[in-house]
C-alpha cells in the first residue's frame, strides 16, 4: 500500500500529537491491538459510537436518504430543515468521511415515468437546495446507484448529480467510475452498486470486481456500498442466494459483497431492504449487510421492523488499517427522522440477526443495553415466526 503523501509531510506539532493520541486509543483497544499483532481475519469488536471518535481517520455510513416526494416537494415547510438530521448531526458532522444512500433527485423537473398515487410506487423528488443541506449536516459522498435516483428520468438525474457537485459532494455510484476522496492524507475509494443495467449492477460479479479492483489500484481503502436485496419485515434475514422482490433481480448480497471484498474492498456497506440486516466479517474486513433506511419524510415507512436504523462506521490508522468498528442505534421519530434509542433495539436487533443467520459466516455483535435485550428478542421472533431463535 503505497504511502499517503501528504500524511508524510506533515511532520509538524500537529503530526507527532496525532500519533501519541493513535498510541494511546490503540492501547486502551484491546482488539486493535489484537488485529495489529496478527489476528489476521479478525475483525474488532464494534463498540458504541461516540460523537468524537479518537482514531486518526474515522469514516461513518448510513442507509437510505428520503427527503420527500413529488407532492410535497414544493410545500416543506423551511423548519423542516432542522428536523431531518436534529438528534444526529453531531455523528454525521465529527468524521473524516460520511456517506449515505440518496434515494430520489434533487431536481426542479416535474415529470416522473413513475405511476405514482397507487400501489407501491413512489417518485423522490427533494428540493436542490437540500443538496447544501446534507452537506452541512455532515455528508461528503452520496451514493446514486439506487432505484429512485432517475424518478426524474435523465434530466432529473443529472441536475440531482450537479447540484451535489455544487454542494461539494462526491457522486457515487455512476455507472463504471468511482470516486476517491482525500481523507487526511489517505486516498479513499468509492464504488457504488445498484441493480439496474444502467448502474454498476450488483448481479454481475465479473464487472464489479474488475472496476473495484481499479478503485483499489488508486486507493488507499475501497469501500463498496449497494443499493439491493429484498424489501420488508422479512427481509431482516437474506441468504447466500438471489433475491427477487417486486419481480425483480435485486442480486446476491452475500456473493456480492465477499466477491467485493475478494476483488479489493476494504468494507461494504448495503442498503435497499429499508431494514437493518447482520454484520458479517470475512477475510477481516466488515460487511454491514445493510444499514435500513435513516430518513423516510415522504415515504418509506417506519413500522415493525423499518423503526429501526443506526449509523455505522470505521475507525482505521493513517495508512487505511481498520483499527475499529462503531455502531450507533437509532429509532425512528412519527416525523421519520432518526432519534436516540435508550432501549438500542437497533443493537439487539443486530445481534439476534447475527445469532440466527441464514447464511454461515463469522458474525459480528455490536454493544447493547442488556435490560432491554429479552423484550426486542421476544418480539421479533413473532414478528418474524419463521426465524429460528438459538436464544
Ligand atoms: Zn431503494
């Protein structure tokens, strides 16, 4: 891994004080120093976020972005702006890096293809200048590999990609490109996956893997993030096989993401089935299978198993190396914005996915409030009856 260059010229004040500080967090983190000194597929133990993080480069990661639809579009009311990201912003705003899944156009044009008004058919249509909005609350990459990004159709996708570009956001997800941003010194890579044919498609392994491999030729840490899977309660659990929903082929997430992985990506990060899904490590890199929704004014709902989100995100050193993992549990607010959960049903949620998976693989747990564990186990194993609980 080739040296960052601007992290080697800073050797100032600043620089020796960043080190000390890494040493210092380092040794009060066991499983980093447990993943340094050879623990080689391991990857560490998610702990509870914090709004700072001590690491030298922390990048954090939320699902899907809905921040309204075509009938409201013109008529949000300005206090709105405040009450997306209110209870959160401190997260998305202490990191080197944050990316979320945008799901709809940032775009004046009015005229959607989609059928909307029946059925479950929706067009995202956001005001542009939400485009600065996310980027004052925190948000530096978006991805646009998703199925609502082109609502707007062509018009409506390409304003949605120069208004974040004027708003200073990376563009992820635009068919065989990727996007690498500086990151202290670090050159991290951005591939975005969705599951369509005019998107990098999640369904062909092949493709995915040679365009992440060029992201990793230029990067110092890859991260991959898709937009696929199924949707619904049930949908908490996938396995290593297709899925289809509304008639579609929404890939193999488990293939996918290990061939990502297997090709050159540092981590995964999924979205899609509007609900929180299993962390997996394999070959010492996470996979968080997906990240659910994270706001659903104008649309996705935020019953059963949709009350839940959470931000994920990873610590690493200056050269890329994961040093840790952070978890954040979330609930949903009537509004449809995330807000704090004391009960971390989000976490426990995680947990009981990660004990039950469909799939085999090495699972990871995230840190959860025990008093609160048995009442959210007890729930979802009847909300989902088909789940086998090893409890
Ligand atoms: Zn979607």
């Amino acid at each position: 891994m080739p040296r960052p260059t601007s992290f080697s010229r800073s050797t100032g004040p600043a620089f020796w004080l960043r080190i000390l500080a890494w040493g210092v967090w380092g040794l009060a983190s066991g499983s980093a120093l447990a993943q340094s000194a050879g623990a080689a597929k391991a990857c560490p133990a998610p702990q509870r976020m914090q709004v700072h993080s001590q690491a030298p480069v922390t990048l954090r990661f939320v699902g899907d972005l809905v921040l309204g639809n075509s009938h409201l579009v013109d008529n949000i009311p300005a206090e709105w702006d405040a009450m997306y990201f209110g209870q959160v912003e401190s997260y998305l705003k202490n990191t080197d890096l944050t990316l979320g899944n945008l799901e709809g156009a940032l775009t004046q044009y009015t005229k959607t293809l989609k059928v909307t008004g029946t059925g479950r058919s929706y067009a995202f249509r956001f005001p542009p200048r939400y485009a600065k909005l996310l980027k004052d609350t925190g948000f530096t990459a978006l991805n646009v590999a998703n199925n609502h990004a082109r609502d707007f159709g062509d018009q409506g996708f390409a304003d949605t990609g120069e208004n974040l570009r004027q708003a200073a956001i990376a563009v992820v997800g635009l068919k065989g490109q990727f996007a690498t941003l500086q990151v202290k010194g670090l050159r991290v890579g951005l591939v975005g996956f969705g599951f369509y044919p005019h998107q990098n498609m999640v369904q062909d392994l092949a493709a995915a893997g040679q365009l992440i491999a060029q992201a990793k030729a230029q990067s110092d840490y890859v991260v991959v993030t898709f937009h696929g899977g199924a949707e619904g309660d049930e949908a908490v659990f996938h396995g290593n096989s297709n899925e289809i929903f509304l008639g579609e082929d929404r890939g193999n997430a488990v293939a996918f993401s290990r061939a990502a992985i297997d090709a050159g990506a540092d981590l995964v990060v999924g979205h899609g089935p509007h609900v929180l899904r299993a962390i997996e490590c394999y070959q010492g890199r996470p996979i968080f299978h997906s990240l659910g929704n994270f706001v659903g004014v104008g649309g996705l709902s935020i019953r059963s198993m949709a009350a839940m989100t959470a931000i994920g995100g990873v610590q690493l050193g200056p050269k890329g190396e994961l040093l840790g993992l952070e978890f954040l549990p979330l609930r949903f607010s009537e509004r449809k914005v995330p807000q704090s959960d004391e009960r971390e049903d989000a976490s426990h949620l995680v947990n009981w996915l990660a004990d039950n998976a469909k799939f085999s693989g090495q699972f990871l747990r995230v840190p959860a409030n025990e008093a609160s564990r048995k009442a959210l186990v007890d729930w979802a194993s009847k909300t989902i009856p088909s789940a086998k609980v090893r409890d």
